[in-house]
C-alpha cells in the first residue's frame, strides 16, 4: 500500500512539473536544439505552427548544438494566462546570450507563443 501511495504522490508530481511553463520552455528549446520538429511543433500555441513550419523550413544547414537553460519565468499580468521565460544560449566557446520567449495558456496547457516574432 506504501509503495502504491509513494507511486501515485511521484506520477503526481511528475505530471504536475512537466506542464510548468518553464518545463515547457525548456522542452521546446530542447526540442528545437536536436532537430526534434515534432516534439517542438506540439508545444507551440495553434497560432504559432506556421510561424514554426516556416523557422524549420528556411533552417538550409544543420546548427551546431548550444547548451539551452530556462533560468525564469513570470507572469505578464497576473492572470496566471501568460509568462514570459527568460532562457540564456551557451556555445562551445563560452558566450552567452539571454533572450525571452512567451508562453500562453491554450486549452489549460501551457504552450509556446510565437506570433510576436
């Protein structure tokens, strides 16, 4: 019984911690960094998958990979609706750039706004 309480309070959690808006910035800039399309094209709001179709379609060589970190997100109006994450680039020489990217709630999941590009 312990064990299937303890089961329950992780699957919980987990599922709790994945639909966070920084997780799920992070999972799209990981996404994005390994080529992996679809995965990145499932955490974009409806409004942004063509924006995304046509970032990936004019990608013409491969990127070398970067270290991507979600350092934090908040809220823009304090309607729990909308975040902006502040994420910083690292590449293998050692720079770092910090940018933004905006999140929104659409159908109570938290999805990647890219309409604003």
């Amino acid at each position: 019984m312990l064990k299937k309480s303890l089961f329950i309070g992780c699957l919980s959690l987990l599922i709790y911690s994945c639909s966070s808006p920084k997780n799920v910035a992070q999972e799209f800039l990981e996404a994005m960094n390994s080529s992996q399309f679809e995965t990145a094209m499932s955490l974009v709001t409806e409004d942004s998958q063509g924006v995304l179709y046509s970032i990936i379609n004019q990608q013409t060589s491969e990127i070398p990979p970067v270290k991507v970190e979600v350092k934090a997100c908040a809220d823009l109006d304090n309607s729990n609706e909308a975040v902006t994450c502040l994420y910083v680039i690292s590449n293998d020489v050692g720079e770092n750039f910090e940018k933004r990217i905006k999140l929104i709630k659409e159908n109570n999941q938290w999805k990647v706004d890219l309409t604003d590009l």
